[in-house]
C-alpha cells in the first residue's frame, strides 16, 4: 500500500466503523434483549476507529512520517475492511424499510446471537491488534527520531498468525485462566537489536479495560466526588507520596473506584499500566506474571523502554521465570533509570484488589519493589492500590520507609457520603428496571429507597446484588423487592443480608429429604465454582465433574444475580463479587446453614474429579496431538490443535490438580490413585503441559516427591525421574 492509496483506504475503513458505531447505537435505543452483545461490537469497533484515526493523523502528516510498518499490513486492512463491510450489510435495515416507513425505529431487530457476536468480536480483536502492533512500532520509532524499518520476516509471520487466529496467542474463552504471551519479533535494522516479546507473558485480562473487565461497573456522576478529589490531587501533586493505597472491607466498592480512576488516568494519557488481580483467574490470581505485565503496558507508553527490556530478555531469556525481586529490577526499575526519553514523563500505575494475590510473601514483597520507583528520576512511576487491610498488606505498608505511601479507609468515610452515593445507585438501577419493566412511575417509592440504602451502608455489593435480583426476568421485580426489605429487621450480618434473600427461596418449599438432596448438589456445582482456581464454562464444569449440563444449569438457574452466567453454555461462569465465596466458606457457618461449602472437602473432590478425567479415556496419553514428528517444536504446532486435543476441562485439569491436592492437604501414599497416577501419566502430564505453554508449572512435582518421602511410602523409579526432567528441561526451549 503505497503512501496516497494506504491514506485513502483507512480513511475508507474509518468511516466505514463510524457508520457501524452510529448503527449499534440506533439498535441499543430500540433493542432491550441484546444490550450487552451490542456494546461489545460496538465497542470493537470504535477501538478499531481509533487505532485507524491515529494512523490517519500521521499518514496525512509530514512526509518523514512514514509509517513503514504500517503500509506494510495492506492485507490485514483488506481483511478488517471486508469484515466491518460484511457487518455493516447485516446491520443494514433495507429489508425492512417498508415497516421502517410506518413503524419506525421500532422494527428494528438485532440480527445478531451472541456467539455470532463473541465470534466476530474475536476476529476484529485480532485486526486491531496487529494494526495497533504495527502502530505503535512505527510511533516508537518516530518519537526516538529513527528511521524504523520493520523486519518483513516479522511482518509476514505476523501475517501468518493472524490468519491461524494465533497473533494474540489466544485461546477458546473458556481458557482457564492461562497466560497469554504479546506475539512479537521486532527487528530494529539501524540498531541490528532484536526484541522477542513473546517471552514475556502476561495475564490475560488483568488489564482495567480488557474484554473480562468492560462489563463491570464504574462510578455513577455525582458519587465519589470527594475520593475522586483527593486521588487526582495526589496524582498530580510532584512532591505527593509514590503509593496511593486505597483500604476497606469486602463490598465497599474498591474495583468499582479503581476501574473508574484507570480510565480517568488513561483519558489523560497519565495511565502506565494497570493490574486487576483476582481470585480464581487463573494469572490475575497470584503474582507470577505481574512484573511482566506491568512491563508490556509500559512499554506502550515510555518510548525507549523496549530497548531497556531487550537488553535484560537477551541477557536472561528466563526472566519471566526468575524472582520477582529480578524481574522488577530487570524490567522495570533498569530500564527505566536507563530510558533517555527528553523530557519527564508522570505515569500511573493501578493495582486493584492487592489481597486476592495468593501468597502473602508475594503480597509484601510487590510492595517493597513498588516503593523503589520513588527515587526514578526521567520516569515519574506513581502507584495506586486498593486491598482489603488484610495482615500481609498492613505489613507490608508497615515496612515501608517514613512517606512512602498515604492511605484512605474507605469504610471511615464520612456516612453521609456513603448513603449519598448509595442512594444515587439504587434511583439509578431501579429507574432502569421500572422502564424496562413498565413498572408506575411511584415504583419502588421513597421509602424503600432509603431502608434499602440503611440495609446497605456501607456495602455497594449489596445495592448491586439486590439490583441485579429485583431486575432478572425471570422473576417479579416487585415481589423480589419485598422479599428483600423483609431482612431490614433480621439479626444477620450486612453478608447474610445480601445473599440469604437469593439464596433461601431454593429451599422454600422443599422437604426434609429433597432439602438435603439440594444442598449435596449445591456444595458440589455452586461450591466447586467458588473454590475452582480459574473459571470454567457450564460444558466444561459438567465435563470435569461428571454431571449433567441439564443439573448444573438447573441449579444455576437462581443465582443469575451473583453469578455472571453467559447464555453461551462454552463461556466461562464467574463470581461477581468475592464475597460471595467469603459467605459460602465462612467456617462459622459451618452446621448451620444449608449453603456451607466445605473449602478442604471441595478441593479434595476436586483433585479427584482432576485425576479421574486425567487418567480416563478422553484424558491424557502419549502423542497426545497426534503429531507425525515427535520432535515438532511447540511453536511449530497450530493452537486450533492444541485447543481440540487439550479442550478446556482437560487443560484445567492439567494446571491445577496438584493445587487442589495441596489444598486438600492430603498426602501420597503407596498404591494410591495420585501415586498410580504419577507412575503411568507423569511423562504424559509434562507433554500436555509443554503443549499448553505452563511447563513451568510442573515444578510442583518437587513438593509432591517430599510429600512421598515424608510418608516413606511411594517411590518412583530413577530411570522414571531422570525422563521426566530431561523432558521438563526440553519443554522450555
């Protein structure tokens, strides 16, 4: 695409998303049922209009801003193009204009389903990334004054990949949780350095504005004004502490404040990079791919960073398996230090839900590195963080030097801010659901408003579960409501009160025999979705439990507002809030609730289930691709291989048995399934898990060889073990 027709065809492709966006938005007036389908197209697609406005803006520019990289993509904008085309013909209402002519806006119907949407929002993510890719290549290099010339043996394999739907190194939704690595092989030829990013994983969706977050709530106009105040007064105060941490207990609205201040940050150009930590998502879980995150986001916005990371890849193409003391230092504080970018830059960092990191040395030690970024000099690196106070984090912040840090209490804040906000959520949702729901315009009155909004203080996980329960369709918005101000007057905790009026109606009418037999299915499909270590879809929950879809979708069919439950059966069921879990492990609980979920027990049967799909006859086995050359590197086998030989029941089972295991404490003895299994699945093991890129992670058989040594019970042969690890060692080439 030469420089006159590379100009003409995205301005082409960049109407073109405009007309789609401006169609998505006629359709969400009009379409109540697909609301969210519609906001995810048309979201893509703006993402995509913005990347292309920005390539616009430099193509018109002066002549020395060549985008070499770029021009070089024709076919993937020939690929985009065609695809908005397809779509904008399907969005087209021309088959319907004479209703149109009388109806109006009304016969307009969504010509979508969902998993033709998620489809085709996969397929332009890919666009927008490889063109975004080339982008900001081109950027880096215009911003350090070089000429940039792109490696057309890249350029090709990006193509390549693009076309296999690998570029982003994805895999199905329902993908457990594993990392995702940036698809890049960067050739700067004045500098005749080489950049291979793909070494550096990151998590997937750990980012404020990924595709697992774009659904979760941000704050309403006219709430949190004054926390909203004194955040972006630290952020821009130069002499202001390096560590923003923001504190509370479950409920208080922490993700919903940090979600809302990145965007800020980020319609600023002031966001750096952000992490989101979660429990039971897989990387967003524990720390081992945040330094390596926080990296790929930073170097999208510190020109000259890249070659910094390029230095310490080359040096240790292992960094992304080394301490996270050496990756902070290696990725972040030396290149930062050695970035010679001509003027200060001010960036923050955002980190949400701190305490839902897994090991508590991991917790304390991400504090002590974060607190070194106060003596960068060219780099201005802030860092926001909320947690719960949590003792490894109090810890943590107390080990800091004297002005490291200042802190906000959320649950101190003044009551009266608290129930002023609240009250805006509940005027807000519950206008919504009287609309949507053709309720009188006296619904739900004053008064419930303000003992709903009582109830709730200072708990907006409560407004936004009772929300989500008063609106399901499948029940009377009415009768729901009342249900739920019946607990004003009940001695229960602010928990109870937010899960008890959902949860109780499954036991209402039942008998002795039938309520035993509910709460058994309800431990085993609602208690292993709270304690799985990464989410998995209702197909593959059933898989990995042995129970029928019908059952669990039976079971989930209740709880739609405290599980987010996708009508796609192959998409992952989520947890909206942690608490949830929190109220269901609660040990206090224990005997006296029908809803207790045993934590031990559970992961115990599920270590089980692991290793009965495992050793079964859809599970593991030699050659489990079926490749015709044993010796075929993994970069060499296409993922749809992967992804059909290692479905997502399997994969899970893979990385997360030995958790499970460990959780369970439980130990290995002689003859037993884990030592049966380990004697004839081990080196089958290793294969899957060399196939799915989590080799790594089998370095846990350590901890479970002492565990049979510390039994004096089962052995393993040393031929066996020395397989093994010369497997282990070739997997990571």
């Amino acid at each position: 695409m030469d420089g006159l027709s590379g100009v003409a065809s995205v301005i082409a492709v960049v109407d073109l998303s405009a007309k789609i966006v401006s169609r998505c938005f006629q359709y969400s007036v009009v379409v109540k049922n697909a609301k969210k389908d519609i906001e995810s197209l048309q979201g893509e697609v703006s993402r995509i209009g913005d990347v292309l406005e920005r390539a616009k803006k430099l193509l018109e520019g002066p002549k020395e801003m060549r985008l070499l990289t770029f021009q070089k993509l024709s076919d993937s904008l020939k690929g985009c193009s065609a695809q908005l085309e397809e779509l904008n013909r399907r969005l087209e209402p021309s088959n319907t204009r004479k209703v149109m002519s009388r109806l109006g806006a009304r016969a307009l119907k969504w010509p979508f389903t969902s998993k033709e949407v998620e489809k085709i929002v996969a397929n332009l993510e890919r666009y927008e990334q490889t063109l975004s890719l080339a982008l900001q290549v081109d950027q880096t290099g215009l911003m350090l004054n070089l000429d940039q010339k792109t490696d057309n043996c890249w350029l090709l394999s990006a193509q390549r990949r693009r076309n296999r739907g690998q570029l982003k190194g994805q895999q199905p939704a329902d993908s457990c949780g594993g990392a995702t690595s940036i698809p890049s092989m960067l050739f700067n030829n004045n500098l005749h350095q080489k950049i291979d990013l793909a070494k550096l994983p990151i998590a997937n969706g750990a980012s404020f504005d990924s595709h697992m977050e774009e659904y979760n709530a941000r704050c309403l106009a006219n709430t949190r004004v004054e926390l909203r105040r004194q955040i972006t007064e630290w952020a821009e105060d130069s002499s202001g502490k390096p560590i923003f941490w923001l504190n509370g207990m479950a409920g208080t609205g922490k993700s919903t404040i940090a979600r809302t201040i990145a965007q800020s940050f980020a319609d600023k150009a002031q966001l750096g990079a952000s992490f989101f930590f979660k429990k039971g998502e897989g990387d967003r879980s524990n720390a081992s791919r945040f330094f390596t995150t926080v990296a790929t986001d930073l170097m999208a916005h510190v020109p000259g960073l890249i070659s910094g990371i390029m230095k310490a890849i080359d040096a240790d193409p292992a960094i992304s398996q080394k301490a996270l003391k050496d990756q902070f230092e290696k990725l972040i504080l030396q290149p930062l230090s050695e970035t010679n970018y001509p003027k200060a830059l001010g960036l923050i960092v955002v980190i949400d839900a701190l305490d839902e990191c897994e090991r508590d040395e991991d917790v304390r030690t991400i504090l002590q590195l974060l607190s070194r970024t106060k003596d960068l000099k060219l780099v201005s690196l802030r860092v926001f963080v909320t947690s719960r106070p949590e003792l490894p984090i109090r810890l943590g912040f107390k080990q800091m030097s004297d002005g490291s840090y200042q802190d906000l209490v959320l649950h101190e804040v003044p009551k009266e801010a608290i129930e002023h906000d609240i009250a805006i959520f509940f005027e807000y949702e519950l206008a919504k659901i009287r609309e949507e729901r053709f309720l009188p315009l006296e619904w739900p009155g004053e008064r419930s408003i303000q003992t709903l909004v009582r109830m709730a203080i200072p708990l907006f996980i409560f407004a936004a579960t009772a929300c989500r329960f008063v609106g399901e369709t499948i029940g009377n918005p009415r009768r729901r409501l009342n249900d739920i101000l019946k607990y004003e007057t009940e001695d229960v905790s602010r928990l109870d009160i937010t899960y008890l009026p959902i949860l109780n109606p499954l036991f209402a009418i039942q008998g002795e025999k039938e309520k035993e037999k509910l709460s058994k299915e309800f431990r085993e499909i609602v208690g292993s979705i709270v304690v799985l270590e990464s989410p998995l879809s209702i197909a593959s929950l059933a898989h990995l439990l042995k129970v029928p879809k019908e059952d669990i979708r039976c079971r989930l069919d209740s709880l739609h507002s405290i599980l987010s439950i996708h009508i796609d059966e192959d998409m992952p069921v989520r947890l909206f809030h942690l608490s949830f879990r929190d109220f269901l492990v609660d040990p206090q609980k224990k005997g006296r609730s029908p809803f207790w979920v045993d934590k031990r027990e559970t992961h115990k049967r599920l270590a089980s289930k692991c290793l009965e799909l495992l050793s079964g006859p859809e599970g593991l086995r030699q050659n489990i691709c079926r490749l015709l050359n044993p010796g075929t590197l993994r970069s060499d086998i296409d993922e749809r291989t992967i992804a059909t030989c290692l479905p997502p029941g399997l994969r899970y089972a893979c990385r997360y048995w030995v958790h499970h295991l460990e959780q369970s404490d439980c130990h290995i003895h002689n003859g037993d399934p884990i030592h049966l299994f380990l004697q004839k699945y081990l080196l089958y093991w290793l294969e899957a898990m060399s196939l799915i890129g989590e080799a790594y992670k089998c370095i846990h058989i350590t901890s479970l060889s002492a565990s049979c040594q510390y039994q004096r019970a089962a052995t393993f042969s040393r031929p066996h073990h020395l397989r093994a690890q010369l497997i282990y060692h070739n997997t990571l080439d």
